[in-house]
C-alpha cells in the first residue's frame, strides 16, 4: 500500500508540474491535474501547491497513505520541477 501511495503521489506532483509548464497553462490547472491524478484511492487528505514561474513550474502533492497498520500513518510529500514552456526571440 504504501509503494503504491508513494508512486501515485509522485505520479500527480509529475502530472502537476507539465500541466501547470505548458504553453498555455496555469497553477490552478496543474492543481486540478494533480488531484484528478492523485485521486486513486491510495492517498488520504491529499493537498497541492502548484506554482508555475517564468522559467520553472513546481508541484508538491502530499497525502496520507491508506493506514495498513491504523496506528503508524505514513505521510508522503513529493514535488516535481518542469520548465515552463515560453516563447522567446531567437
């Protein structure tokens, strides 16, 4: 459980990250990818922070994973870089 929490939370911070870079993208867009990605049923209270920059967009997903033992929670935060996708002068 907990791998395919780690991998799902990294999957959305990913996912995040290239929607928030594209061309035409924004942060509340790659908020919405990474919670529709992030939402599979192996993350708990799932919260995002998507920031797109001029250079470098950023996605941080953090959840709890569903407790195998329910006294030991495991928490994951991931965050993933992408470079925001500009037109420049050549």
């Amino acid at each position: 459980m907990y791998s395919w929490a780690e991998t799902t939370a990294q999957a959305a911070a990913q996912d995040g990250a290239r929607a928030a870079a594209a061309f035409n993208g924004t942060a509340a867009h790659g908020r919405a990818v990474a919670l529709a990605a992030a939402d599979n049923g192996s993350l708990d209270t799932i919260r995002t922070d998507v920031r797109r920059g001029p250079r470098i967009s950023s996605a941080t997903v953090t959840g709890r994973a569903l407790a195998v033992i329910p006294l030991f929670p495991v928490t994951f935060s991931v965050t993933a870089d992408a470079p925001t996708e500009r037109l420049t002068q050549p």
